[in-house]
C-alpha cells in the first residue's frame, strides 16, 4: 500500500491495508490481567515532564562499556496516581497558523486532560519468534478529543521508548511482535490512536496526538518505575507513518530524542507515485512479463526491447520519476497501492481536473496519438440483479469490454440515485463494488434502477503526475521541464502532494528536525520509491552542514520493497527491511546516550532516470545490510570468468552455485545461509556456517531433474553481535542467478 502501509516485519505487521493484522496467539491482552489503578490524587506532573535526563538503560547486546554505566530500573508494582484536574505547565505557544509549537516542557492546549481508565497486567508472545514478554498495559486518552493511548511497561525497563506510528490507524492496540521487540529490549512502548486516524483526526492526528502521550507516557513512567528520570523515546513508522516520523521530529523539540521513518515520500509524492505505476501498469500490461524476464539475472538488460512508441515512453516517463525496474517482478500483484485511499481526495481538491483532461490542449486526454482515449468507457446500463446479501455487486443488462477496474458505478435513478461507488471488477454482466463501497449506497440500489460505468476519473489520474510538477529539487518530476526550466504539461491551481503530507503529519517535510535519525529507504520500492530518501538527505545536509553526520544516517536495503514479502515465494525476490528498522531504534539509543556512532549511510549513486544505484562492495555500501553475490556453473567446469548469473544445462546434470556474502564495517556478523531452488521460498538447504564472520564464501550443488527456467536463491541473515539464535535484528539480503535446463 503506497505511502499508507504499515511497517513490514518488526514493527507492525501488515497487510496492504493499515490497519496491523491481528496473528493467531498473538492478541493482546492473552494471560492474566490483574487492575492495578487507583483513584484519583494530584500529581506534580510538570516537574516530571521539565526532568532533564539523566538516567540510563541497560546496554544494548555487545556495548559492555556501557554496562558498567547503566542499571534497569523495575516496575515496583504501586498502584498510579493520576489526577482529575488539567495539566499544569506552560502552554505550547502557537505558530501563525494556530498550531502549537510542541516542546518537551510545553502542554499542548487541546491535550492537556489525560485520564487512566485500565492499569492491569497482560503477556503476549510474538508468534514469529515465540517470545513472550508479561508488562503492565496503562490505557487511557485525553478529555475533550478521541485521541486514546496504550503504554506497554515491561517489568524490567532501560530508560528508553520506542513509539511506532501510521497516521490511518485508530487503534492504540499494538502488534504482538512490536510488543515483544520494543519490551524484550527494555522499552516500554507508546501507541495511540492518532486521535481518530485521519481523516477524523484532523490537526490532532498528525503530531500532536502523539507528542501528547509521549510526554505522558514519562509521568507515567516515573510512578511505575519510582524513577524521576526523563525516558528517552524514538518515534519511529513506514510508508505514512514516516511522514508522520519526520513531521513529529521537525514539529516538535524535546519530545522525542531521534526517530526512525522508513521507506519516506516526497512532499509531493502522493499521490504521483501512485498514479504514474497505474499509467504503467495500463499501458504495459502485455508487455510487463518480458520487461521482468529482461531484468532477472541472465536476461537481455534491455527492458525497452520489443515496445512500440507508446510504451517506450511510458516506462521511460515512469522510471524516471522513481519507480525501479527490477521491482517490475511484483507486476502481478500491483494495483496503485494507496490510490484509492487518495484519489477520493485529490478529486475534492481539483474538482475540474477530469473536464479539462479531456477536453483541452495539453492533456493526454486530447492527444491523438494516446491510448487512454481508447480505453474510455462511459457506458448506462439497468440493473437486473443483486450479487450477494448484502450486495457485492450488481448484474447488469450490460456490460463493454474493457477494463472497468476503478470505475465510477454512477447510480442515474432510483433511491440511491446521484451516489457512486468504484468498480472494482467486472465478470460477463456481472460488476463487483470495491471493498470499501459505501454500504450505504450499495444497500440502497434495486432491480430497475439505472446506472453509468465511467472509467473517465480513473484513467485521467494515471497522467496527474504529469501535472504536478514541483520545485526542481524534487528531480523526478524534472522530466517534464523543457530547457528552460517551464512545465511541458499545463499545471493545476495547485500541487496535491503537500496537502496529503500535511494531513499525514501535520507539518510538510523541510529537512529541518529535532534529535537525531536514521532513515531507512528499499531499492525496490515500486509505491513511495528509493530516490525521495536521498532528497531528504539532501534537504538534511543544507540545514545541518557540518553536523549531518552526528545527527543523521540514511540506510538503503536492497532487494526490499514497500512492505514485507506476503508470502514464501515472495521471499526469493525480496527480503523485510524489518531487522534494519529494529537494529536502527538500537542504534540510534546508543547514539543518543553514549555517542557511539551508527554504522555510516549507504554509498550510492543517482543517475539522470532518477534510479538508485547501491554501491557494489559492502565497504562502499557501508550501512547494515550484507551484500551477496552469487554464481553459477556446470558441474566439471572450471572456474566462470566473469562470474556467471546464468548457465544452461540438460536435465539431472548439476550445476554448483557459488556465493560470496561481506556485512559493511560495523554492520554485524553472517550468521545464517539458506538456499531455495524451486521458487516456493521454503529455503530447504542450509549452508553450515561454523561460526559468525564479516565476510562468508560457500558454495553447493543443485540437480534439476526436470526442463525449464529455475531462479536459484541463496538467502544470507546477519546479526549484530553474530548471535544466529537472536529473535530480533536479523538483516537480509539475498541473490538469484538463472538456470536454463533443457
């Protein structure tokens, strides 16, 4: 889901919707609960909030200097002592818009009434990794709003919290294993409900919200732990909720010590991420399966062979504003991720956009030589039937050909008559409403009501990108510039993208922030896109200078995309950014409390198609990741010189896959090698790796008993400290090479 996806695999754990999927064993609340509230007292809360900090935490695994420095403080078991009457302190002072500027000692004025309504003791274990953690769950919210908060204290606690984040969310309920990571490792974890989520969240549900219970959270803290000392907290949150990482980090001070968004946006990013991948998607489809097999190891490299004019240009246009070509792999299972959260949006915010697409100069909507007149459908039928009760769709007295994914349904008669609801497929003369129709709407329409299919939104969209063009820092968009800097393509009154990144977090993303953070960016993003990290760096390194190394990191994983691979098969392309995140929330508390630095940024180059080119040895990748390489060769052969990535054999003859795999300085150890050969992703083989090491090269042989294309993988997992047993902080990365068995 582009832009609004949870977090992958250690953080939330998602599907392509936002809201976390709830893991068998692994509901919250499981084991006993036992109340621990009391009633109300006073309590001298501003004092607590204005602590400077000056306690520790345990160290992190490997840090034996700082064991010597720090001890965990233990839940002492008291009932809380929370009182009824508003906060007191100073309050946050307002900007011109009237928002307020949040600090650490400030009270937010429409946040300043926090109650307690559950204090009970809860265990949850993470089924992933089986571990379990007991804690004491502290729920409550803020009078006067919808904004609610849940705090997760273990009983043994290391001066720290981590605080994950998605702007769409409106449960403070957290996933089993962000429990268990963020507790397992001596932080209690803050969650909230973002006042609602957005959209009903409005200006609360950005940063505010969160800041708020942050700085509760710490009062909190000192009555469960006796500890008066100021927590360290890092924010942290994927796809929207590193919008909203980078909003809380620029719009607040003294909240949060350092932050850790992950796969960010452009400020004008959505929703043209979208839209261009919808254009591609269209315009390619046929072509798409030869565009992947051109980029898989051994294929021709040139994905633009075989394309007529039309396509040539669309996946130019496209790769040029971001999308990678090696994430092409995915096509199948591509849908313009978040494009339907968005598009209902961008429609209220330039109403006249569809009009003018198709009917003024300048729009591929009057161009002759477009196929997106041809793919117009405007089509009225009658209903003559209801799929499924409640209705799922409708049967029609007719249906056109062509694609009516994302269409307007537009009810002409009947109760429901002037209402719309998106197509989301069509079958014979049957139609499907989306998921998330209105039901409403769909509730309401009858046999005999009549109705127009109109894809004419939906296909002028794919172009929007076009149209929305930013200031030239933003380099994706310069495609459309002529020579002398001016627009090819007429603009609309305004850019949609920064509207959306200001619902996101409240605030649009400067550079400009407060603590310290590392960012983490996919090479194959195919939804927000590798190159808008490397603009924020950029807009980082013109406010910090000198000082972007003491503040800031930027990690690159490759062979990872926007979310976690959705399944095993998914695995032999891709790899979870999950580890990196959770390594990264380590790192950065180190960084904060006893300056130990972070491994270095990822060396990288952009080139003119505004693609992301990792450095190709790990000494100059530098970052987390290990990088992997790997070869094939025939049985018998000699040595392949150059290596070879791909070797064609007969049937039951054996080839040998070599790889090599290096972790970057101070990245960690190699502790795990894994083989898949079928593309089921079960990684059946491992190599054994006797004990952990930066740099590894094994080698294994495969027979392939039957003909065909094989894309053999091997899978290497590294670990900071080297220890394969760890449940949490497992970086990844992979390799493939060809196998044609005739």
């Amino acid at each position: 889901m582009a832009l609004f996806a949870p977090a992958p695999g250690g953080t939330e754990r998602g599907t392509a919707s936002p809201p976390e999927r709830r893991r068998p064993g692994g509901a919250v609340g499981a084991g006993r609960r036992r109340q621990l509230l009391a009633g109300p007292a006073t309590v001298l809360i501003a004092g607590v909030l204005a602590t400077a900090c000056t306690s520790g935490g345990k160290p992190d695994a490997g840090d034996p200097a700082a064991a010597a420095q720090r001890t965990w403080k233990t839940d002492v078991g008291r009932p809380l002592q929370i009182g009824a009457t508003p906060l007191t302190g100073r309050p946050c002072t307002a900007r011109e818009d009237g928002t307020p500027v949040v600090t650490g000692s400030c009270i937010d004025p429409k946040l300043n009434q926090p109650y307690v309504d559950r204090d009970e003791r809860r265990s949850v274990t993470d089924p992933d990794t089986k571990v379990t953690v007991d804690f004491r769950y502290v729920h409550g919210g803020f009078r006067g709003t919808e904004a609610t908060f849940a705090f997760y204290f273990p009983q043994r606690y290391a001066g720290r919290f981590f605080q994950y984040t998605y702007p769409t969310l409106t449960t403070d309920e957290a996933g089993a294993q962000t429990i268990a990571f963020a507790l397992s490792n001596g932080a209690y974890l803050v969650r909230t409900n973002n006042a609602g989520g957005l959209p009903k969240a409005a200006e609360l549900g950005g940063y505010r919200a969160n800041a708020a219970a942050a700085a509760f959270s710490r009062v909190v803290a000192a009555q469960v732990y006796a500890d008066s000392a100021r927590p360290r907290g890092y924010i942290y949150g994927a796809s929207g909720g590193a919008y909203q990482t980078i909003g809380a980090l620029e719009s607040t001070e003294g909240v949060w010590d350092g932050g850790v968004p992950m796969v960010p946006g452009t400020p004008n990013a959505i929703p043209s991420s979208m839209t261009a991948q919808l254009l591609a998607l269209r315009v390619l489809r046929d072509k798409l399966p030869q565009i992947v097999d051109a980029l898989e190891p051994g294929g021709s490299g040139d994905p633009y062979a075989g394309l007529d004019e039309e396509q040539r240009s669309v996946l130019r246009e496209v790769t040029r504003i971001g999308l990678p070509l090696r994430g092409w792999w995915d096509h199948a299972e591509m849908d313009g991720g978040a494009f339907y959260a968005v598009a209902g949006g961008v429609r209220i915010l330039d109403p006249t956009y569809v009009d003018d697409f198709w009917t003024k100069p300048g729009y591929a909507g009057t161009d002759p030589t477009s196929s997106v007149s041809a793919a117009r459908i405007r089509h009225d039928a009658e209903v003559t039937g209801l799929v499924g009760d409640p209705p799922t769709g409708l049967r029609l007295s007719g249906v056109p050909a062509g694609d009516l994914t994302g269409a307007d349904l537009v009810i002409t008669s009947g109760t429901a008559a002037g209402a719309s609801v998106l197509i989301g497929g069509a079958n014979g003369t049957e139609v499907t409403f989306r998921s998330d129709a209105d039901p409403g709407t769909t509730g309401s329409i009858r046999p005999g009501d009549h109705v127009r299919l109109d894809n004419s939104w939906h296909l002028a969209l794919q172009y929007y990108q076009r149209h929305q063009v930013p200031s030239q820092d933003m380099y994706g968009w310069n495609q459309y510039r002529g020579a002398d800097g001016t627009p090819l393509y007429p603009q609309r009154p305004m850019l949609a993208g920064p509207t959306f990144a200001q619902a996101a977090s409240g605030a649009v993303p400067t550079g400009t922030f407060h603590g310290k953070m590392i960012m983490i960016a996919s090479a194959l993003d195919v939804e927000a896109f590798p190159w808008p990290a490397d603009w924020y760096h950029k807009q980082a390194q013109n406010t910090l200078g000198a000082e972007l190394n003491n503040n800031y990191r930027l990690w690159y994983v490759d062979n990872a995309v926007h979310s976690s691979p959705r399944d095993a098969a998914a695995g032999t392309h891709i790899v979870s950014y999950g580890g990196e995140s959770q390594q990264a929330l380590l790192d950065l508390d180190s960084w904060v409390t006893n300056g130990t630095a972070p491994p270095a940024s990822s060396g990288y180059t952009v080139d003119g198609d505004a693609q992301v080119h990792l450095a190709p040895d790990a000494e100059g990748r530098r970052g987390v990741q290990p990088v992997v390489d790997l070869t094939v060769s025939r049985a018998g052969t000699r040595d392949v010189r150059p290596p070879a990535v791909r070797v064609d054999a007969k049937a039951g003859e054996p080839v040998v896959l070599s790889a090599t795999a290096t972790v970057p300085p101070n990245g960690g150890k190699i502790v795990r090698i894994e083989w898949d050969f079928d593309g089921r992703g079960g990684y059946p083989e491992q190599s054994a790796v006797d004990s952990a090491a930066e740099s590894v090269r094994t080698t294994t042989t495969h027979t392939f008993a039957g003909t065909g294309t094989y894309f053999p993988v091997v899978r290497v997992t590294s670990e900071r400290n080297g220890d394969g047993k760890a449940p949490y902080g497992l970086v990844q990365n992979i390799a493939r090479v060809r196998v044609v068995v005739r």
